[in-house]
C-alpha cells in the first residue's frame, strides 16, 4: 500500500510539473523571390523596434523559394512583431526602406506564405487565427479609406470649384449620402469584427481604428474641427497591452497631422502642435504605464 501511495504521489508531481512547463510556439514563413540575405525579426513598441533574432534561410526543392523559421521563447510577449526581408535593387538604389511586414503573435503557432517583392499584398496566411482576422481587416480598410478619400474631394470639389457646375447641388447631395454612408458601414464593420472575435489581440487593435464621424455636409474646415473634438471619445488608451504595438503612437501622430496647415510658418505650426499635445496628454492619462508611454514618444 506505501509503495502505491509512493507511486501515486510521484506520477501526480510528475503530472502538474508536465504542465507547469510552458508551451513553445513556432513561426514559419515561406518566400518567394527572397534573395539570400537573412531575415531579421522585431519586436515592435511604439515606433521603436527592439531586434530579436536573425533567422536563417532554408531552400527549398523550388529555388525560388525560400523557408525560415523562429521559436518564440517561453516569455514572448503577444503583440506586433515586424519581419525585414532586406531592400530591393530600387530601395538600394534610392535608399529607401527593405522589404518588411508586421504580424501578430498571441501564443498561437503561425505559418505564412509571402513574395519578398510584394510582402502584404501576397500574403497568404496558412495558419494563424489573430493574422487572418488582422490581415483581412487590413484589406478592407484600405478599400474603404480609399473610397473615403475619394468621396470626401469630390463633396467638396463639387461644394467649392465646382459650384458652377450643371446640377452641382444633386452631385454634391449624392456624394454626401455616399461619404456618410460608407462611414456609417465602416464602423459598423469594425464593431461586428470585434464582436466575432472578442478575445484576440487583433480585435484589441482593430477598435483603434475607430474614427469620428464626420459629417459630409459640413465644410473641410468644420469636418477637421469635429475630427479634433471628437477624436478620443471612439478609441481607449487604457491597455497595456498594445504598447506592444504601434498603434497608440500611430494614433497620436494622427491626431497631430490634422493640426498642419499648409501656409502655417514653422513658428505657428510649433504653437498649434503644442496645442494637440496638450489635448492628446489630457485623454490618454487613464493608465499611468499608457501615460508615459506616450508621454515618452511625444518628448
């Protein structure tokens, strides 16, 4: 009987020690066109970017193709991570940025398929339940700010230049209904997401996609006003988390952009962006860790 009791207590510990030991997850990512320089993996906070590890380079029976792999050790935080595939002959050339795309990890197993020439337009997101609800977003929102864009000069190119114009009232009326309508659309498409998947980190910055509504009948002038005023009453700056992201810093220079003016001297644009920081320092003060965090990107 002692020794059963000994061999139930041993197989207990074993047990509970088998699952204190921390699940270890892997990403796998498969290029195109790669050259034969090696990846180089960030962790982003903010705007800045912390290099983890330099990921080798495996070929495949294709050569054209190209695999590596990561570990994330036992203490990998979730939130953005950014992979540099190098520069393009043309990047060399004119000094401009490598190759790179952002991704989520949240302790989950991700496997990716890319082209180093095109790395977010071909991607393909085999495995991975927070890249394929981000990169989906990610898609529809660029479609979305592009139609915004659109709608939003034609309102007012019809409104202004275009007052001349045969049946400008109708177009303008029409491109109005348009513009806030597909805001409209927009949110909702961002709250139902959210609603879908509650629990990811995705959704977490999703949400900070919220903007302002905008009125389509208000003048460029009002519009950019009511942007300013109403700017942090749709989005939260409370998680810790998503410092492990660009978003928040993202956010905040948003805000600021939208204190320029184009005939504004270096002097007025410094007295305006003075007036944006104090606006931005008063609605992200709910978290002390957020506070610094933003106060730290500003200074």
């Amino acid at each position: 009987m002692e020794l059963l009791k000994v061999i139930s207590i041993l197989f207990f510990l074993i047990c509970i020690n088998l699952n204190s030991i921390a699940q270890s997850y892997t990403l796998e990512i498969k290029l195109e066109n790669q050259p034969d320089n090696h990846i180089v993996l960030n962790k982003i906070s903010g705007d800045d970017f912390h290099p983890l590890d330099t990921l080798l380079l495996r070929r495949g029976q294709d050569p054209t193709i190209k695999k590596a792999e990561y570990t994330f050790s036992e203490n990998a935080e979730p939130g953005m991570y950014r992979l540099v595939f190098g520069k393009t002959t043309y990047a060399k050339v004119m000094d401009e940025p490598p190759q790179q795309l952002d991704f989520i990890f949240n302790n989950e197993d991700i496997i990716l398929e890319t082209d180093f020439k095109t790395p977010q337009e071909s991607l393909l997101v085999v495995l991975s339940e927070e890249n394929r609800v981000w990169f989906e977003f990610l898609q529809r929102e660029k479609m979305i700010q592009e139609k915004l864009k659109e709608l939003e000069m034609e309102v007012d190119y019809y409104r202004g230049k275009g007052a001349g114009v045969s049946n400008s009232g109708i177009a303008v009326a029409n491109r109005v209904t348009q513009y806030n309508d597909l805001q409209a659309q927009r949110d909702e498409f961002i709250t139902e997401l959210a609603a879908r998947n509650p629990d990811i980190f995705a959704t977490k910055l999703i949400k900070m996609y919220r903007e302002p509504f905008l009125n389509g009948n208000l003048s460029k002038e009002e519009r950019r006003k009511q942007f300013q005023k109403q700017y942090f009453n749709v989005v939260d700056f409370s998680g810790e988390s998503l410092m492990n992201s660009s978003v928040y810093t993202d956010k905040v220079f948003q805000y600021l952009t939208s204190y320029n003016r184009p005939r504004y001297t270096k002097e007025m644009l410094e007295k305006e962006y003075i007036k944006a920081v104090d606006v931005v320092l008063a609605n992200v003060n709910e978290n002390e860790k957020v506070y610094e965090f933003i106060l730290d990107y500003l200074v």
